[in-house]
C-alpha cells in the first residue's frame, strides 16, 4: 500500500512527518529517519484500524494574502 508523506522542519530541528490519510505524526532528525519512524507508526495505526485504499489524494499549494 502506497501513502503519503508531508514533512516540514521542526522549529527545533529535524523533520515532523505526516499522514495525511491515518493522521499519523512523527518526526526525526533527518529526512530518512522521519520518514522511517512514519513508516513505523503508520503501520502500526494500520494494524489496529484497517483502511482500505482509494488511490491518491490530489495534494497541492495555495497562497494567503499577506496582510498589510
């Protein structure tokens, strides 16, 4: 099963990993390692509640006015 991951940079360093389809959250000092320890939570919210996969979310940006 293929799902997604979005990282950003943790305001103390490293990277907060996200699930957006279990809502899974970790993070790591390294991109690898955030990704891994995901990978590792995800499955493990999977295991005690099962999902079912219907393909890919559409992810993409907006933009906010920045206020004057």
């Amino acid at each position: 099963m293929q799902l997604t991951a979005v990282l950003t940079q943790a305001e103390e360093g490293g990277y907060i990993a996200m699930n957006p389809e279990t809502g899974t959250t970790t993070q790591g000092e390294t991109i690898d390692e955030a990704l891994l320890n995901l990978q590792d939570a995800t499955a493990l919210y999977l295991e005690e509640f099962p999902m079912v996969s219907y393909g890919h979310p559409l992810i993409t940006t907006f933009d906010i006015p920045a206020h004057a």
